[in-house]
C-alpha cells in the first residue's frame, strides 16, 4: 500500500473515523494499536492507516477504473497491524480488494457491536480444506471453461511455466490479468457480457496454444472463518499455463476422448 498522497493528504476527520469505527484495533488480529507508555518512553503506535487500493500503477491491487481523487476517502482505507499490513500487500492475490472490504465491514461490526464483550471472537482467517484441495488441474480448451473457473472467484492462484522470452511473459501476464479482470466483474456482468468475455478467453487460449501453451485450471474452495459472521466458502480460482510437451502433462480417457491433466 502505498504512502499517503502529497497532493491529496488523509484528512484528519477521515483519520479520527477509521480510528473509532476500527476500535484502535487491527481488522484481521483484533490487536491493539496504540502501546502503553512505559517509565522512560511515550505511547507507541503501531498501527497503519492502509490503502484497500493502491493508487501507484504497480502497486497492490491497482484499479486503473478507481478515481483518482478517492485513493485517500474512508471507503479505500483499513487500519491494520504492520504485520497484517506487510501480508495483504505480499500476498495482494489473495487479499483482493473485495475481500478486504468484507473484512473490514466485518471488524468494524464487532467493534460497534462486541467490543466490550468480555468473549472477544477469533480473528478472521482463511483456512484450506483438503477434500477440497484438487488433485489435478483439467486443460481448458474453450473461454467457456475459463469463466466457469474464474466465476465469483474470491482469489486466484497463477501459475506457469518460466517463459523464455519478453513476449511468452507478456502473453501470460496478459492471459491471467485478463482473466481475472473478467472474474472480478463476474458477479456484475449481463449475459451479453458473459457471452463476450467467454469470447475473448477462446481468442486467448487459441493465442497461447500456437504458440505451444496449454492453460489448465481448476477451483479450490476454502472457507472464510472467524470475525462475528458465519463462516462462508471462499472460492479460489487456478490457472496454470504449462508447455503442451511438458512431462507434467498427463492423459486419461474421459470417455469420448483423452483430456490433459496438470
């Protein structure tokens, strides 16, 4: 996340709201972010005011749609921990902006409803079910297959395989940009929508078949736990881009024919 903007600060009022409607306390961990003074020192503060989007081009989670006079408003901030802090910018794949926003409507919640509980509740975590962990991944040959993927994913996992040159990286990168912009928008789009995203994936998957890639993909459904809401699933869309001769690639007769599997 990125510093706050020279040209457009973090306002004061919008500082004191985050504050107290996040109960000085980290959304994720319910930590405390003010530390008492000691005999020799002050208070040390060691929370941060973090940015849901970022508002630099590489930065996480860049939303080139996203105003740019709203990087610093109240609805594109959370208050974290450093630690939790320095996890969703590493991990920003998995920590998407809609995701965030939920966490942070979740904490702040709590913290109107809960915090002078004496029985605080556990901290929100995202916990794998191995029943659930997918043993291969099925090659996708039409954009069809890829929407069905990518459809109300929470998070993404891409993969591939090292190119070997800037174009192979541009058309990766390219692939899986694309395709999860379109699953971010899923839960939004009109038929006519689908119909041309789902086009558009085809033209992709054809691009990267001549020149000698195979994508596969799969879903794994995790589960969102903790906080003061129910736990719910949380669906983690997969897509790896292997070389159709790589030895990973394996066969099985899927009835009519022989699908790869990664």
């Amino acid at each position: 996340m990125p510093g706050l903007s020279e040209t457009m600060p973090i306002s004061d009022k919008t500082r004191k709201i985050l504050w107290g409607r996040s109960g000085n306390r980290c959304a994720f961990c319910r930590r405390e972010l003010v530390i008492d003074s000691s005999a020799g020192d002050d208070e040390s503060v060691v929370g941060d005011e973090c940015h849901i989007l970022s508002s630099k081009t590489q930065g996480p989670r860049y939303d080139p749609a996203f105003p740019g006079d709203r990087f610093n408003e109240l609805d594109n901030l959370i208050l974290l921990c450093r630690v939790h802090h320095k996890m969703v910018d590493d991990q920003c794949d998995t920590y998407i902006a809609e995701l965030l926003q939920k966490i942070k409507s979740n904490h702040e919640k709590w913290v109107s409803s809960s915090l002078n509980d004496r029985k605080e509740p556990p901290p929100v975590r995202i916990r794998r079910i191995k029943e659930n962990i997918p043993s291969h991944l099925v090659r996708l040959t039409t954009g069809q297959d890829v929407i069905n993927i990518i459809d109300s994913a929470m998070a993404y996992s891409f993969v591939h395989d090292e190119p070997k040159s800037e174009s192979e990286a541009e058309m990766f990168g390219n692939f899986f940009q694309e395709a999860q912009d379109w699953g971010d928008l899923s839960h939004v789009l009109e038929p006519y929508d689908r119909v041309k995203a789902a086009y558009r994936m085809s033209e992709m998957l054809q691009e990267l078949s001549d020149a000698g890639f195979w994508v596969f993909g799969g879903r794994e459904i995790s589960r969102m736990e903790g906080g003061i809401g129910s736990p719910s699933e949380f669906p983690i869309a997969i897509l790896k881009v292997a070389n159709s001769i790589s030895p990973e690639i394996i066969q099985f007769n899927a009835g009519e024919g022989e699908v790869g599997k990664s």
